[in-house]
C-alpha cells in the first residue's frame, strides 16, 4: 500500500492597515493587508462624523476602504482628526481590537 503525503501551503494573514490617505479633500481611503470581517469604527475628533460619510462600496477584497466626506463644512477643512478602531493580529495570532 502507498502513502501518498500532500503538503499545502496554509494561507496566514497579518491584518494590520497598512496606509491611510487623502487624495482629494472630499475622499479619504484605509489601505489593509487582508480583508476584514467588518467595517472599522470612526471617531472624528474635529469634527462630528455622525453621518457625515458614504462608504464605497468596498473592493472584492474588502481590503480597501473608502470614504466620501458629505459636508462641505468637513471636507474643505485642512487636516482630519480621527480615531480609528479595527481589528488587527497580535503576537497570538489573534484577531484584536485596536
């Protein structure tokens, strides 16, 4: 009788964001390593962000993120202030808050 023995590669993934920017004052977008289970939570801290953005539809990945800003009042300001919660993977390999 043969053994036959198949060895696969295991996927392992590191979510982290891996860039943040603003190419335009009424976009900003997160760039991920891999996709997320769910959308990261936004505090604006100039500003209120109660309603005050559309998010893309996200790519197939969802691993990018974009933002539109709706009010002219947010996006014509200079510099956003924000807290960004999501979830990432720690030294255990597992899946976090931060």
């Amino acid at each position: 009788d043969d053994v036959i023995l198949r060895c696969f590669k295991e996927r392992v993934f590191s979510q982290r964001l891996i860039r943040s920017e603003r190419p335009e004052s009424r976009k900003f977008s997160f760039y991920f390593s891999t996709q997320a289970d769910s959308l990261p939570l936004l505090k604006g801290l100039n500003f209120d962000e109660t309603n005050a953005f559309i998010v893309e539809k996200p790519t197939g990945r969802f691993d990018t993120l974009h933002y539109w800003i709706r009010d002219s009042l947010i996006y014509k300001m200079d510099t956003l202030k924000m807290s960004l919660t999501y979830l990432y993977t720690d030294t255990l390999n597992q899946l976090v808050p931060r």
